[in-house]
C-alpha cells in the first residue's frame, strides 16, 4: 500500500474581503468561546486572525496551507499570556473552519 500525499487545498480568489473577514472572525472567536470559556481576549485573538487572514488572500494567497503558516508566524507576536490558546491552536482552528465551510472533510481531505 502505498500512501498519497493530501493535495493542497485552493481557495477560490478573494471576491468580499470584508465579508470574508467578518465572516471569519465570527466563526473563529464563536469557535474559541466554545472551546474553553468565553473571554473578552477571544475577539482580540479572532480579529488579528481575520486580518492576517485576509491581507494574505488580498495579496494573492490562495493556498490554505500557506495561509495557516501565514497565521502561526504572524501570531507568534501575539501575548497570548491571557488565553488558552496559542498561534498554533488558532491556526488549525481556522483551517478547520475554511474547510467546514467548503464541505471538506477535515480527516482525509476528501469531500
């Protein structure tokens, strides 16, 4: 047997970069207050998270992968002292969201 690498996932081009972006920080920052308990830095965590988010995809990054790296670096400055989570939490949770939404199963990337 022999094992397949999981093909990149390619979001379509940016149309609504502030739906985009509002879309995800309400997804993200519900995610993150369901995880552990709601917290007033969750919405601190979720807009920083859909800015990256989005000036990467307005610079032309479509590639889901690229765009979690994107997240995990640029988090890396974030204090997340006041937080359950880190850089790395919230990147695989956006992921997960994006690909939720497309229909994506998150296991094997099949949809």
């Amino acid at each position: 047997m022999t094992t397949q690498p999981i093909p990149p996932i390619t979001l379509p081009p940016i149309r609504d970069p502030q739906q985009e972006g509002k879309w995800l920080k309400t997804a993200l920052q519900t995610w993150l207050n369901q995880e552990f308990i709601p917290e007033n830095v969750n919405e601190t965590i979720a807009q920083r998270a859909s800015q990256i988010f989005v000036r990467q995809r307005l610079e032309g990054e479509n590639d889901l992968g690229c765009l979690v790296i994107a997240i995990v670096t640029e988090m890396q400055a974030f204090d997340f002292r006041e937080s359950f989570f880190s850089e790395f939490a919230v990147a695989n949770a956006v992921s997960d969201l994006i690909l939720d939404s497309l229909g994506i199963d998150r296991c094997c990337g099949q949809s």
